[in-house]
C-alpha cells in the first residue's frame, strides 16, 4: 500500500525551516550565498551565450554579404556561361544570379602600392545580391566609362585617392614593350566606394565592369571565372541546383559552394568557443549548488531532533524527504528566476544603451552585439534545473535516513 504525504504538514515545516534562525544564523547566509550563486551564474550564462551568439550572428552577416551564399565555379573550361545562367534564372525564378570575372591585381597610386583582388560584374545584377555593393552605388558618379571600379573605403584611403580620380591596377599578363616586356597596367576611373564593416575586405576586394575586363584582359563574352547566387535558403536550395545540374548535365563540369565551406574552419571554431564556455559557466552554478548541499546539511544536522520527534509522532520517511528536497529546490529555483529576471534587464541595459563601445575598425561593429536563442535559454534553464535538483537528493536521504532512537537517546 502506498504511503501519503501530508502537504499540509511538509508546506508549514518547509515555511518554518526557510526563516531566519538566530541560533543558527549560518544556515540561513549559506542558503543566502547558494540563492545568490545560482542566481548569478544564470545571470551570467545567460549574457555570455547572447553575446557569443550576437557576435557569431554579425560575423556571419559580415562574411555572408561579401562571400554570397551560392557561388557556382566551373571546373571544366567554359562551363560557366550566358547559356548557364539563362537557364538556372529560368529554373530558379527565386534565385538571383551574377557572372564574374575575377583576377588578382596590384593597386598603385603615387607611391602606395596594395595587393587586390579585382572581380568584373555587372553592375545592375552585382547590386541585387550584394547590399554592400548597392549601398555604394547610392552615392556613384554614374560614369559612363566601362573603365571604372567600386574600391573599400580602406583601400580609397590607404591610395590617398577619392571618388572621380584614377587607380592604376597592374595585371599579372605581359604586354610587350619594345624588345621586352612588362605587367599590363591600365588607369581606371573611381566611381564609388563600400563600407563593409571588415577592414580587410575594404582593403583588398576592387570592382569593375565585365566589358572592361573583356577589354583589357582578352575575355571571351559569355564565358565567365563563376557565377555568384543569392538564396535567403542557401542549404536547402544547394541541393535542388545541384539536382538540376545533374538533369541538363552539367554537374560534372561545375561545382557549387556554399559561404559556410568558404568559412568553415572559422565558424567550427566559434561554435567550439561557444560550447566550452557554456559549461565552464555552467560550473558557477555547480559551485553554488554545493552551498545547497552544504546549507540542507547543516539544516539537517541543528534539526536532527526535530526530525526525529517529527519521526516519532509518525512523520514518514517521505515526508522527510520530500521537506528536505523541496527546501533545496525552493532555494535553487529561486535563485534561477531571480537569475532569469536580472539576465534578461541586463540584456536590455546592454541593447539599450551604450554601455560597452567596441573598436568598429577591429570588429567591425561599434555596440556589443546580444542575441539570446530560445534553444540556449531553454538549455540554460534546464542545466539550472538538473543541477538544482540532484543537489537536494542527497540532504533529502539523509535525513530521511536518521534513526530517532539513537538521536533522541544522545540528546
């Protein structure tokens, strides 16, 4: 037959052991200190996995504007064609496409010299994918040469050059010189410069018309070095243009990556970051368990009498435990709202205000960025909960376990 419990009974000793005791005031500060501990390190747990996750989340904005979702190389020659694109913007309406040609060049200008990386675009197509890009244009000449780039702002400055004057980019072909040779150069017209937020593709990524590098380095027109594709759902819709390669034959002549393989390594590492500082922080709140554990012993051990008398006038052992276990989880989960609450206005204090200026120049953005996901919250939460509870077991069985006789008979 299975044992009741009276929750009358439990609820008022529970009540009477969580007052302050003046006989014993350091069970009720140890209780305080386990209370605070949980409290703070949910707190903190809370703010930590919102920044990381707020800084992963911009880093990734960062690389995914400049990077593009889909970028199709070819690895056969001439696989990346007009005829190509025609067909993948008629199979996938969705989708935005933009051919390029890219090569590395050097920038000079007076005596500063700098290593670029030089794509040819269209610029009406280039500006539907990329909002750096188009961001720029907003602010362009408009000039009506094909022989005119879009450089960073890092860059303009580092040349000393500004809109409307001339960059010369020296190109790794050889053009002949009376009996010998030198790189290509050619003079281009700055009609606009980006901002996009890293310094070091500012520096190093210039932009131009596909008609100049037709022009200047012999291209064929309609054979391109890849094709850049904007998808707001870039996984999912990797697999249905590969698919469709497959159909019209392609997919052996050209190959697709995706802006997580061009940074995988990067984010494997942040991810990595974020996980290992999640459970060093969750120890805070293993650490303030343990003032549970120790305050629940101490609770026992002064009211040793008291339980015994509670046994002797028929108080079951469940009972027992179940004061002991619900008293730690009182003070635990206290302790994780009262984390939970401050977490959160420390969270809007940080959004609201600018309390903590970072360098925009290192990092790219000036306010620290937080963004707390559900599935963190709800991780948080729980490892608070399993922590909170399996720290009250073993006070709950101990005092459960006292014999009455033997503690009456020593008092």
């Amino acid at each position: 037959m299975a044992t009741t419990v009276n929750h009358t009974f439990v609820n008022k000793v529970i009540k009477h052991y969580l007052k302050y005791d003046k006989d014993n005031p350091f069970i009720f500060i140890s209780s305080l200190l386990a209370f605070l501990g949980i409290a703070a390190g949910v707190m903190v747990l809370m703010l930590a996995m919102g920044i990381m996750n707020g800084t992963q989340k911009e880093f990734k904005k960062k690389l995914f504007v400049m990077n593009y979702p889909l970028t199709l190389i070819p690895i056969t020659y001439q696989s990346a064609n007009s005829n190509l694109v025609d067909k993948l913007s008629k199979e996938f309406p969705n989708l935005k496409f933009s051919p390029y040609y890219t090569t590395q060049v050097i920038s000079k200008s007076g005596s500063n010299v700098n290593g670029s990386i030089l794509y040819g675009v269209d610029f009406k197509k280039e500006r539907q994918l990329n909002e750096v890009f188009d961001k720029s244009a907003q602010s362009s000449l408009n000039i009506k040469s094909k022989f005119k780039v879009v450089t960073g702002e890092a860059l303009a400055e580092e040349m000393n050059v500004y809109k409307g004057q001339k960059l010369t980019l020296y190109f790794s072909e050889q053009q002949a010189i009376g009996f010998g040779s030198m790189p290509l150069q050619k003079r281009f017209t700055i009609d606009s410069t980006f901002h996009s937020g890293l310094n070091t593709y500012d520096k190093a990524i210039v932009y131009t018309t596909l008609g100049a590098f037709q022009k200047v380095l012999k291209r064929k027109k309609g054979i391109f070095d890849g094709i850049h594709i904007y998808s707001a759902d870039a996984m999912n819709d990797l697999k249905k243009i590969i698919t469709y390669l497959e159909t019209i034959g392609y997919a052996k002549n050209v190959r697709i990556q995706g802006w997580w393989e061009q940074n995988a390594s990067f984010f494997a590492a942040m991810e990595m970051e974020k996980h290992t500082l999640f459970f060093v922080l969750l120890l805070i709140i293993l650490v303030a368990a343990l003032n549970i554990i120790s305050s629940l012993l101490m609770t026992v051990m002064s009211r040793r009498s008291e339980i015994a008398l509670m046994k002797t006038l028929g108080a079951t052992r469940k009972e027992i435990q179940r004061i002991f276990f619900k008293l730690g989880a009182i003070i635990g989960f206290g302790g994780i709202l009262a984390g939970t609450i401050l977490g959160l206005i420390g969270k809007w204090v940080l959004t609201t205000f600018p309390i903590i200026q970072l360098s925009e120049e290192v990092y790219g953005f000036s306010k620290l960025p937080i963004d707390l996901t559900m599935s963190d919250f709800i991780f948080i939460i729980l490892g608070a909960i399993f922590i909170v509870l399996i720290s009250s077991l073993y006070p709950a069985y101990k005092a459960s376990s006292s014999n009455p006789l033997n503690i009456l008979r020593n008092e």
